[in-house]
C-alpha cells in the first residue's frame, strides 16, 4: 500500500488527500467501435496498433475498526472507450474529471478529501 494515504480519526471524518489519488488505465474489453468510419484507423485497431482504454481514479483509505484497520479502496466510475494513442493532454484531462467524481463519491461516504 502506498504509504500516502492516511486516515485521520480524531472524532473527524476520515481524510484522504487529493493527491494520494492514483490513476488506474485499464484495457476497455467491450469497446464500442461503431463511430469509426476510417478505414485505415478501424483496420489499425483490429490489427492491435492501437486499442481503447478505460480512465478511472481510486483512493485507498483505512476505517478504524476495534482497534485495527480495514484498508478500503474507491474507485471512480471511469471513462471508457478513450483511444489508447490519445494526447497525453487528454488523458490528463480525463484523470482531473475522474479525480473530481471520485472526491464527490466520498464525500457521500463521509470521508473528506483535503488539498
């Protein structure tokens, strides 16, 4: 376990740091490739130059429990169907927009994520 990410438990909500957060990039399995109608590009991905993905982003946080600690991991829903040669920009981008839904799902979870 990444020893960034830590839990306050002082009569407080748990807190997991934004940037503890980390990326997960996952082969999208089930792409949907309907909206290819270059040839050359569809040719290229069934040939496996390239493939789609999927972006998500997870935290990892420990829940006090009589006396110990039970590690739990969240992971934002993701983006799928993101093409694997994408500008790195991109990418980037869709981590911020997952970072963003991941901080909201825990806040319904009661934990807080600071800065």
């Amino acid at each position: 376990m990444n020893t960034k990410f830590r839990c306050i438990d002082n009569g407080k909500p748990m807190t997991v740091r934004r940037e503890s957060f980390r990326r997960l990039v996952s082969i999208d399995e089930f792409p949907d490739t309907s909206w290819l109608d270059d040839e050359p590009r569809l040719e290229a991905f069934h040939d496996g130059t390239w493939h789609m993905i999927g972006i998500q982003a997870a935290a990892t946080f420990l829940i006090p429990h009589g006396g110990h600690f039970v590690v739990q991991t969240v992971e934002s829903p993701g983006l799928w169907g993101i093409e694997s040669d994408s500008d790195e920009a991109y990418l980037d981008k869709v981590y911020a927009e997952e970072c963003g839904n991941l901080g909201e799902m825990l806040k319904t979870l009661g934990v807080a994520v600071s800065e």
